[in-house]
C-alpha cells in the first residue's frame, strides 16, 4: 500500500501520513514530502507540492514525533508592554506583521512604579525593624514575642513614653513614604536614604 499524506481544510497544511488501503484518500498528496528536519517550518501543499511554510507553534511530544519538536516562538506586538506576557501562534505561519521576538523594555512609568514599590516595602519594613527595636533594647535580634513583652512592659512603665515613640517613628515612616509618592524619577527614590531613629 503506498503513502498518502493528508493536509487540512482550508489551509492546506500537512496533518498526517496514512495507508491510501487501495485508493486515495480525501484531502491528501502521493507527492513526498520535505526532507526533515523541519525547524520553524511546516509543509503546505501549494499547486499539489508540498512547500515549506514558516511555523513557529510549539510542537511537544505526544502530539508530534521527536523530530518534529520545537519551542514557540515567543513574540510580541508593536503596542505591548513589558507586562504583556509572551504571545505564541497555534498555527503554521508567519508571525504577524510588525511582531517583536524579544519583551519590550520597561516605560519609565514602569520603572518608576517598580522602584517606589521597592522603596516602600523598604521603608515599611524599617518602621517595623525600628520599633521592635526600641521596645526591645539591647536585644540585638528581637522575637516577636520579645517585641511584645516589650510593648507591654514599656505601656507599665511609661505609657506616654510608648506612645511618644510610636508616633516617632510612624511619623518618620509617613514622610518617608509621601516622598516616595513625590517622586517623579527612579533615581530620586532610589537616592533616598530609609532611616528611623532609635
């Protein structure tokens, strides 16, 4: 029995090789097909020949013989960002017109926002450091619950004192923070220095 490859409707593109069991199937080619292998390509019969098309789905076994895997192709479009994840096709083709094969570069938005989330978390994160600081002198590497054995001896001893430097520090944490909001460049944020009194 000889071979008979079939292509799909409408686009023509090879689908699979089977036994012709005496007669022709629909949709197929006695015509041989390309020599493999077929990198970021993929035949099409053109005029009863088969052609090899661009193709840059991703191609992973079970679904085709391990000659014929491939990675996508990840791309992106002229009007993505640096956030859009990457796009594949799911056919054989071209990629589209204007299509970048590499992530766009951040905006300066983006990058501004990405750096004053930075600040942020790094100004909050001294605020806590310098409270359970100052409710826990001179241990050097306070517990949470050394922070609140401290909490509740420092209100006992001395709870306008407690209060004095709780509003100290979410006082200093505050302004911190509203000059991040201020900024208006990454090199602005990142030039400020997080600091607490303690």
């Amino acid at each position: 029995m000889a071979l008979a490859h079939r292509y799909t409707l409408p686009d023509q593109y090879y689908a699979c090789t089977v036994e012709d069991h005496g007669y022709q199937p629909g949709n197929s080619l006695y015509e041989p097909l390309p020599p493999l292998p077929w990198p970021k390509q993929w035949p099409k019969n053109v005029n009863g020949k088969w052609v090899l098309v661009e193709d840059h789905r991703e191609r992973k076994e079970p679904f085709f013989d391990a000659a014929l895997t491939q990675d996508a192709t990840d791309y992106w479009l002229p009007d993505d960002t640096n956030a859009n994840p990457a796009r594949r096709m799911t056919k054989p083709g071209p990629l589209p017109e204007g299509a970048l094969i590499e992530r766009p570069a951040k905006t300066d938005a983006e990058l501004l926002a990405e750096s004053k989330a930075a600040k942020t978390a790094e100004i909050k994160a001294g605020y806590d450091a310098a409270v359970a600081a100052s409710l826990t002198m001179p241990t050097t590497s306070p517990t949470e619950q050394d922070v609140t054995i401290g909490a509740a001896a420092f209100a006992a001893e001395d709870a306008e004192g407690l209060a004095y430097v709780m509003q100290t520090h979410a006082a200093r944490r505050d302004e911190l923070l509203a000059a991040v909001t201020a900024a208006t460049t990454v090199i602005a944020v990142q030039d400020m220095v997080v600091s607490y009194a303690v």
